[in-house]
C-alpha cells in the first residue's frame, strides 16, 4: 500500500443540498471510498435543514477524513456559492462533489492521476450512471445507480488511462486544475444561477483557452439523477456559445465512447467478487492510486454551524 499524507489529494468541496437522504448517503460513500485525512468542505449555502445538520454533525464527530463545515446565514444561489468557495481555495486542485452522488472506492485518486497524467487536462470527470456525455453503461441516459460499486471500481481500474476528450465537464462530479479555473475566471455567477450551467460554461472557455475537458475512465461516481439548469441558464448558454447544443447533439449520436463503456462492461463482468477480507483494509485500499506529488496546501475555514 502507498501512504498518504493530508496535502497528497485535491480538496472535496460537497455543496451541501436540501436531500437529507442522499446526503447521507453520500457522506457515508465519501468516508468509505476516499483516503483517510482527505480535507474535505461541506459548503453550505444556506440549504440544510435540522435533520441534515444532525446527520453532518454525526459524520464530522466519526470521519477519518480532514472535514469541515460552513453554512451562510442567507442563500446566494448555487453558482455564487461554489464560485466563493471555490476562489477561497486559490490554485489547489478541487474536487465538487454533488451532494446526491456515491462516490466509488479510489474515486479521488484516479481523478488526481488522471489531472498529473496531462497538463492540458483541466477538468477530469469519472463515469456515472446518470453522467450524460459520461453515462456509463449508456451514453445520455439515466441508469440505476449500480448495485456493487466496489466491483465496478475494481472494473474501471484496469482500463488504458487514454482520457478522451469530452464536450464538458459533467457535475456530478469534477476535478478542477486550480492554476486553469484562475486562468479562466472561474465561474460566472453573474449570468447563471446552477453549477450544471455555470460548470458547462467555464468547461467551454477552458476549451477556448487551450485546457481538455478529460474523461477519467478508471473513476465511478454514481448518481440518482442528472444536474438540472435553472430557468434560463441554457438560454444564456445559448446566446454565449450557440454551437453548444450542436456540438453535445453530436457527441451523444456519434458516441465516440461506446468502445470504451463495452470495455468497462466486459471488465465489469470479468472481474471477480472482493476479497471477504477487504472490509477489513477498505480505508487503507482507497490509498492505493495514492500521488506522489503534494498539491497546493490550502487552509479551509473554520467550522461555522450557525
């Protein structure tokens, strides 16, 4: 096994949403399948109610991970709030995890192996059954959240680390360079009110700048349903970038990725069941695509459970 240190993975930032449920659920995944010491933000905005905040103060007093928690006393909308937090973490590297998503095990290593593999790749996201132009085992269709996460992780591993190009980032879950988030602004609060539009638009300037939009095919983050726009986010995706629709229209029909998701699924179906014993090593297992290279150290706030 690789040892790992705090300052070895990019930062979590999980926008914390008003599903109490998938929360849960969530921040159980999170705990199981990321390395230990891990520094995580549940950021927030303003959305949890009294039993999510039982069910995060319960989480923060047991997690081997590095957590903490904010909340605003008043919303500011979802694209202004993860703007914020994202520019309060500077150059690091960070991972948005949507609140609703099952992280698989070594989801956060590979995503960083994947970023180190290319210095042009700025965003890199994991497969997802409800991922779009990431779906996994269909491309632009949402699919029930797979039954035996750890076996599909194990699946994904074994595939070539190629790291294709796709039209955007997706937001069930990302990993941002942070040198080329600064370099493109970050996000636009301004014109969108949802992290699904705001994520697409900055995808598409990172483009425009030079940055690839990478598939991480060795990552798995599950999810009960795909991002939603805001009223009139698309719109304004529209007016900004008018071949945007086009350009996705085209990727799902010619679905470059099909090869690879049949791969993943013969994999899938290949690999054996998991070690009865692995339980016993899960926390250290998530270590083992662990980088060697720290990542910019970044001081997250002190708690605020106001």
């Amino acid at each position: 096994m690789t040892a790992a240190t705090a300052v070895d993975l990019p930062v979590v930032v999980v926008p914390v949403g008003v599903d109490d449920d998938a929360l849960d659920a969530c921040l159980a995944a999170l705990d199981a399948g990321t390395a230990r010491g891990t520094r995580v933000w549940l950021a927030d905005d303003a959305q949890a109610g009294p039993r999510a905040h039982a069910i995060v103060e319960r989480w923060l007093a047991r997690t081997a991970l590095d957590a903490h928690y904010t909340r605003r006393q008043r919303s500011i909308g979802e694209a202004a709030h993860l703007h914020e937090v994202l520019a309060a973490c500077g150059d690091a590297d960070v991972a948005v995890l949507a609140a609703d998503a099952v992280p698989a095990p070594g989801w956060l290593a590979r995503l960083g192996a994947c970023l180190r593999s290319d210095g042009a790749i700025a965003t890199a996201t994991p497969w997802c059954n409800a991922g779009e132009a990431a779906g996994w085992p269909r491309i632009g269709e949402i699919e029930p959240v797979p039954a035996d996460l750890e076996r599909l992780s194990r699946a994904a591993a074994t595939l070539p680390a190629t790291h294709p190009e796709l039209p955007a980032a997706v937001s069930h879950a990302v990993l941002l360079r942070g040198s080329a988030r600064k370099r493109a602004g970050g996000l636009d609060a301004t014109h969108y009110g949802s992290w699904y539009a705001a994520l697409t638009d900055l995808s598409l300037r990172l483009s425009g700048l030079g940055w690839r939009n990478a598939l991480c095919e060795n990552a798995f983050v599950a999810r009960r349903g795909e991002g939603v726009a805001f009223d009139g986010d698309m719109e304004r995706l529209a007016v900004r970038w008018p071949d945007w629709h086009a350009r996705l229209a085209n990727f799902l029909m010619a679905d470059p990725l099909r090869a690879l998701r049949e791969r993943l699924q013969a994999q899938c179906d290949a690999v054996g069941p998991a070690d009865a014993q692995r339980d016993l090593f899960a926390s250290d297992a998530a270590l083992d695509d662990a980088p060697s290279t720290p990542a910019p150290d970044v001081a997250l706030p002190a708690d605020d459970r106001a």
